[in-house]
C-alpha cells in the first residue's frame, strides 16, 4: 500500500461518508477512530475500498503513519472536541502539517484556532461542507477557509470527491481562516429560509383545499421549472410518502416541531454583528424557535381561537411569489457575505460561491446559475437585487408575492419568510423613509443628533422642548 495522503480521525456518519468517497476517488487514506469498534463495520461498509484504506489504532498510530509534512481531517464535533484534540495535536504534529476541520463551526472558533495553530507552524483549514450523508458520500459541496499552502496540497484530492456542475468541481478556496465556515454558515441560512418559505407556500396550498398528492405534483412540476432546486425535489418526495405504522401520509405523522443545531441562528448574529439584517432567515430561525413552542401556541389557540381561514390562491400566483422571494432570500445572504468580507478582509468572489452552490449542497438550485452570471458581468457582492438577470423574475414576481402575502395576513395564516422578503423589497426600493422620524426621537430624548437634507455635516439638533 503507498502512502497515505491523509488522515481522517473520526468514522462517524460524515467522516465515514467522506473517507469512503475519498477512497473511491483513488485516494490513498489511513483512518483512526476514538474508540476502534467502529473501524470493523467501516471497513465492512468499504467493501473493495478497504484495500486503499489504512487501519491505526488510535490517534497516536493515525499520525505516525501519514508521511510529513501530514494532512489531517478531523471529523469530530467543532465545539470543545475539537478544541481538546487542537491541544493534544500541537506536541504531536510538525511545522508544515495541515489540520482540517469540515464540520459545521462556528467561524470565530475556526479563526482562533487557525492562529493558534500558526503559533506551532501548523495550518488549519475550516472547510464548509454541505450535501449531508449522501453529498459527503457522492460528491459534496465544499467551501475551504485556510492558507494557500494548504489549498495547494488538498485541492487535488477535493476536486476529486466534490459534486460536479458540468465538468466543474463544486470546491473553492474562498480565502484565509474562518471563511469557509462563514459562507458555510451563510449557506445555511439561506437553507433555512428557502426550507421555511417551501413550508409556508405548502400551507398556502393545504389551507386552499389540496391533498398532499396534489401538493406534491405542484412542487414536482414547479421543480422542472425556474425553481428546479434539491430543496423542492425533496419536499415533492417527502409528501407522498405514507407512514407504514398507520398508513396515514408521512405529514400526518410528524410533530410540528422544528430542530436547529444553531447554524441559521449564527447566520442572523452575524449579520446583525456585521451591521447587516438579513430579515427572511430571522423568519425562518423564528418560525422554528416557535414551533417548538407547542405548548404555548395550543394555549394560545384556545385564548384568541385559531384565525386561519380558506385561501385561494392560484398556482401560478404562488409560483411567481416563490421565485421572487427566492432571488431575495440570496441577495441577503450575499449582502451578509459583503459584509463579512469588508470586515475580514476575505476576498470572497461572489461568482464562484454560486457556482460552489450549484450542486452537491443543500440549497442547490436552477436559480444559482443565474446568479453566478450575474456576479461574473460585475454585479457587486450586495447588490444581486438589482441585478439585471432578476429584473423581470422580480417585475412579475413581486405582485404575485404582495397578493400572497397580503392574502395569508387576511386569512391569519403566518408567513414569516415571504411576507419578510416583502418589507425588504419594499424597504429597499424607497429612497425617503421614516427613518427621519427614529432620528428625531433620537435627538429628543438623548441629543444624539441628525444629519439635514439641505445641509453637509452631523450632529444637528432639533428645535426640541426644555
Ligand atoms: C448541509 C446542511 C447540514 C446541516 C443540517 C442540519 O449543508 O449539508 O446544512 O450541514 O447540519 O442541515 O442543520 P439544522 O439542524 O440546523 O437544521
């Protein structure tokens, strides 16, 4: 057996995934696991593969026996974990070694722990990955935060396993440290938002009379379409799905109640960090905040009575909506990007985060093509709203989306993710607000001074009384 190329400590669901595509891909690997019960049932699960694949017993054997300088990927949780192992690994590894992380981090832990690992001469590497068990296993999508010495020596081997669109490998390096965790971060984000809006136009639909069969077709044939994304395909499935238990559809079934590890709510810090709002993933992380609260909002019901009432809505109305709102739940997760990359300094490419997107990860969709030629003609980062690509998707989209809206509220059903893109929309195409009013409060009550319309200058007061 030659030499490995790399380590991968950790055999659980992803780094199994990630170490058996590694293998398929004609990479040479050794793998070592905390507690090595695992290591048989992977190497069963490898089949073939397991002739290219090294066995070490524990950590200590996994770095003797990849050849320096060492590329090591730990697939174990990006909390104290990996903090823990960062401390064992610095008497342990050399100048030269690169350590990866390709969980789902928090970028600032990503952005410590690179300049700790620097101290000792060692590169670490914050490596987004999205596509779950299935894209780790077949082809993920990969966004890649650390040195240019370390994207050199890992890019074959990324290239290799990442998702292709066309002949293009779904992997890039998008700059120093945290910068991959970060647009990963944001990726998720925009998941939860596109994922929250799929669900409100599915109780659009519900509520306007139609069976789960008959949603499931709308999505499927919605999905041929301009909104042809994972998202949809997954969701025209998942409904037609009957839980065998009770025969009932899948649906049926399922608490509404929705889970979150934390990385749309890192999404909606930051960007309110960053000076920024991006107000359609505030309604997602809401929406799941609340539906967990079941209690309350049975409480609820029986206090104000439940107000949803029948809507109609055309299809085609609903499908409109859906591709406005879409194009603006990603002009906010670039704008979070701009941002991040101003106050970072990353020199984050717009273009090519699209293109990373257009296969393999989760929020994958027709839509990212578009928007990758947008930005490639020189749209800026923070401005895909306007850009020219959109214009006429936003022209039909944004009526459709107002009587969608404005029908939900009237019919007392929560749109959080749709009705938000909407006040965004709005408030980004009126260029005298009320703003002037907050400002006057302002000065009112703590002299905190406003700028004039007629004048140059700040920190002018009001004619305010004693
Ligand atoms: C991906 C996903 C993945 C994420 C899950 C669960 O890109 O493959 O984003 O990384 O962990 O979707 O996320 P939540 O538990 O926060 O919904």
């Amino acid at each position: 057996m030659a030499d490995p190329q790399i380590g991968i400590y950790g055999l659980g669901t992803m780094g199994a995934a990630l170490a058996l595509n590694l293998a398929e891909n004609g990479v040479e690997i050794a793998v070592a696991n905390r507690s090595t019960e695992a290591i048989p049932a992977f190497l069963d699960r490898a089949g073939p593969l397991a002739a290219r694949i090294a066995t070490a017993e524990d950590l200590d054997a996994l770095i003797a026996a990849l050849p320096r300088p060492r590329q090591l990927l730990a697939m174990i949780p990006s909390t104290a974990p990996m903090d823990a192992l960062i401390d064992e690994l610095i008497p342990k590894l050399a100048e030269g070694d690169t350590l990866i992380d390709a969980g789902n981090a928090d970028f600032h832990a990503t952005r410590a722990r690179s300049a700790k690992l620097a101290e000792h001469g060692i590169h670490f590497v914050g490596l987004g990955v999205s596509g779950g068990e299935e894209g780790a296993r077949r082809g993920p999508s990969m966004m890649f935060g650390g040195t240019e010495y370390s994207w050199e020596r890992l890019a074959p081997m990324l290239r290799a396993i990442a998702a292709r669109f066309g002949d293009d490998p779904c992997v890039a390096h998008l700059g120093p440290d945290g910068a991959g965790h970060f647009v990963k971060t944001v990726h998720n984000g925009i998941e939860y938002a596109d994922m929250q809006m799929i669900g409100e136009l599915f109780d659009l639909l519900e509520t306007g009379g139609r069976d789960v069969g008959e949603i499931a077709d709308i999505f499927a044939g919605w999905n041929e379409g301009p909104l042809g994304s994972y998202l949809f395909e997954i969701t025209a499935g998942l409904l037609r799905r009957t839980d065998s238990a009770t025969g009932a559809p899948i649906l049926d079934v399922i608490q509404d109640s929705a889970g979150q590890k934390g990385t749309g709510r890192w999404t909606v810090i930051e960007a309110v960090k960053l000076g920024q709002s991006a107000t359609m993933i505030e309604g997602a992380v809401a929406a799941r905040a609340w539906s967990a609260e079941r209690d309350a909002r049975r409480a609820g019901a029986e206090v104000f009575g439940s107000a949803r009432a029948t809507v109609e809505l055309e299809v085609e109305t609903l499908e409109a909506a859906a591709r406005a709102a879409r194009v603006l739940e990603y002009a906010q997760g670039f704008r979070i990007l701009a941002a991040s990359a101003e106050e970072y300094d990353w020199p984050l490419a717009p273009a090519r985060i699209a293109e990373i997107w257009r296969a393999g990860c989760i929020i994958r969709a027709k839509m990212l093509d578009d928007i990758a030629g947008a930005f490639a003609e020189g749209t800026a980062m923070a401005d895909l709203m306007r850009a020219e690509a959109f214009r006429e998707t936003l022209e039909t989209g944004i009526p459709a989306l107002r009587k969608v809206v404005g029908t939900a509220v009237a019919a007392g059903l929560p749109v959080p993710v749709l009705a938000s893109a909407l006040a965004w929309f709005d408030t980004m195409r009126t260029p005298r607000g009320t703003a002037r009013l907050i400002q006057a409060q302002r000065d009112v009550f703590g002299r905190h001074g406003f700028e004039r319309t007629d004048r140059e200058g700040k920190g002018f007061h009001g004619p305010w009384w004693d």
